[in-house]
C-alpha cells in the first residue's frame, strides 16, 4: 500500500517522518478513497504467485505422470526381451545377415576370378592357370 501511495499523485516518503502515524492515517485515508479495506494492493500479486504455484503443481504432476509411464513402458520392453518373438526376430537377423556375408563373398570371389582372368589376358597367360 506504501509503494501505491508514493507513486500515485506526487506523494513522497520522507526517511523520518514527523508522525508516522499521521503518514499511515494519510495513505489509509487515500487507499479508502479509492477501495475498500478488502481491496488489497498487493492482492493481484498475491493471486499472480498462486497461479504460479498451481502452473508448477500442474507440470510436475504431468511430469510425474509421464515417468510412470516411461517406466511402465521400459519394464514391458524389458520383459518382452527375452520372450519367443523377440528371439524368432533375432533367428531371422541371423539368417539375413548369413544370406547377405554369403552373397557378398560370392560377388567378390567373381570379381576377383574377372581381374585374374583380364590379368592373364593382358600378359597373353592362358585363361586358367596350370
């Protein structure tokens, strides 16, 4: 209520003033000219830090929310891991990448029977060795 009567209509507050209570009687009188005794000055702020303290309340309830549900989710991973799909799906990796090292080292020992053989026939070798 101080800081509303300095700043409003040019008042000021001196360090020492001669009747304090005088002061006070003074702002009181000017508060009541324009509100109640029930119109706080500082209620706004007050309502401003309770909507605050809400908005935290809120997020950390949905935060919390959202960790149950990664845990929950991260325990049913965990028990699915060593379940009969997860291990069919690990057998069916294995065999793809038998099939893909078997067709890499085919496609590579072709190439390297073409090279060996256009070696040969630049140096006018015969096309298999003896």
């Amino acid at each position: 209520m101080l800081t509303d009567w300095q700043g409003a209509g040019g008042h000021w507050l001196p360090a020492n003033p001669h009747k304090p209570i005088g002061l006070v009687r003074s702002i009181i009188s000017w508060h009541l000219a324009h509100n109640s005794l029930d119109d706080r000055p500082a209620a706004a702020e007050t309502a401003r830090i309770d909507a605050e303290r809400q908005q935290r309340a809120q997020q950390r309830a949905a935060m919390q929310a959202e960790l149950t549900e990664s845990r929950r989710a991260r325990e049913a991973g965990r028990r699915a891991r060593g379940g009969p799909g997860h291990t069919q799906a690990f057998a069916e990796l294995a065999r793809a990448r038998a099939r893909s090292a078997e067709r890499r080292a085919t496609a590579a020992a072709e190439d390297a029977a073409r090279r060996e053989a256009a070696a040969r026939a630049a140096r006018g070798l015969p096309a298999e060795p003896e």
